[in-house]
C-alpha cells in the first residue's frame, strides 16, 4: 500500500471525511485529495500532522527513518516496533504451529537472532544472551502480533518461493503484501497507554472523532477488551 492508500484507510477506519480530516490535521482539502489519488506525497512534517490527527504514531505511514524517534505510548506502538524487530531479523519469534499456521500462545518465545545475540553476553557469564528466551506478558498485544507473523512469515516463503519466477511473484505477493499492510494498520489503532500512573487501563486519544458520549464508549469497549484478555490469561487451565 501506498501512504496515499493508508491514508484513505485510515480514514475509513476512523469513519471521517476528507473535509474532517483536512480540519483536524490543519492540511488542506486540496492536498488531502492529492495524497489519497497518489498525486502527491507528504513530507515528513505533514505525516506527522495526519498521524497527529488520526491519533496514531507516524510509523503507520512510513517506517522510522534517521532523525525520527520512535514513541511508544500505547500497545499499537509496541507492535509497530516488535514488526520492525521481526522484518530486519533483529529477534525471532519461536513456538509451534497450530493446525492454521499461528504459533500457539503458550509455546511463543522471543530472542535476540543469532546474528545479533552472539555479540551480546547475560550478566550471568553461564547463560550467553542468544539462548535467553522471553514471553510477552500481554495477551491481546501477543494475539495480535501471532496473526501478523504467521502471515508475514507466508510473505517470506512466496517471496523465496517465487524468486526467480516474476509473473507468478506478482499477484500471490501482492495479495499477501496488501494483507499485511491491512493488519498493520488495524493493529496500530490500539490506543490502549503501556502504562498507567495509578495501574489501572486507560486510553490514549489525541483527537475526539465524536461526542462525549461516543468518546466514552469507545473507551469502556477497548478497556473491557483487554480485561476479558487478561481475565482469560489467569484462568487456571483444566487438566487433561
């Protein structure tokens, strides 16, 4: 997907016209218009301003790039830089299977990749870094990011697959690639804050789409999501 195809994605998924997007970000109609017909492409500046607006970090546009910092305020932050991780090979996520491709939750372990973790050495001279295995401790965030992976790690097999076979590469990793960009996307919507000054869940929103009312319930409705998630997580699991 283009910026100008995620912009008008996330304006659908936001549920706001160009006028109301144009209002909130301070950027003309006219160049709303033009970015989502990829007849112009925003500046970094501009970027900023439309991830400003829809209440997400800039790195839903455009991977983070020297001179940008890269916030991490809510869970859809967390994702975005553990995808990054994962797309350069920086760490590895590991599990097993399922019978539908996703790695089962409770096998999932991330690590540093060989590559990198066999320059870095645990506090503990026993235990090298490469072979520490870490759990995440956040079931919705670890949902989440299992679907993308499983999907991404499809990308990777197509695009192995059909290295040398351009005609047969173009619409298979086409597909994939629009599906990725897609679950990106929705994933970085979730504003859910990392952390809370008096423990409790609480949500980030930078712009009010809608009226008080609306606004409230769309906060109760991420709040008792991630509750439910947590809830389910502690349940103690029956035996065989």
């Amino acid at each position: 997907m283009t910026i100008g195809d995620k912009i008008k994605y996330c304006r659908a998924h936001t549920g706001i016209s160009q006028a109301k997007l144009a209002e909130l970000s301070g950027i003309s109609l006219v160049s709303i218009k033009r970015y989502e017909t990829n007849k112009a492409l925003p500046l970094p500046p501009q970027i900023q301003r439309l991830a400003d607006a829809f209440g997400v970090n800039v790195g839903v546009f455009e991977e983070p790039v020297s001179g940008w910092n890269i916030s991490l305020e809510t869970y859809g932050d967390l994702i975005k830089l553990v995808m990054i991780l994962r797309r350069n090979h920086i760490i590895t996520i590991n599990g097993d299977r399922g019978k539908d491709g996703i790695l089962i939750s409770d096998t999932v372990t991330f690590s540093l990749a060989p590559t990198v973790g066999k320059y870095f050495q645990a506090v503990d001279l026993n235990c090298l870094s490469e072979d520490i295995q870490l759990t995440l401790n956040r079931k919705m965030i670890l949902d989440s990011l299992l679907k993308w992976e499983s999907l991404y790690t499809k990308y990777e097999e197509l695009s192995t697959t059909y290295k040398n076979d351009e005609g047969a590469s173009n619409a298979a990793l086409k597909s994939v690639a629009d599906d990725l960009d897609i679950i990106e996307l929705e994933m970085q919507f979730n504003s859910i804050l990392l952390e809370s000054a008096d423990g409790h869940i609480t949500v980030k929103v930078n712009r009010d789409f809608g009226n008080e009312a609306e606004l409230a319930k769309a906060r109760e409705k991420a709040i008792a999501k991630e509750l439910k998630s947590q809830t389910k997580k502690s349940r103690p699991k029956k035996d065989d």
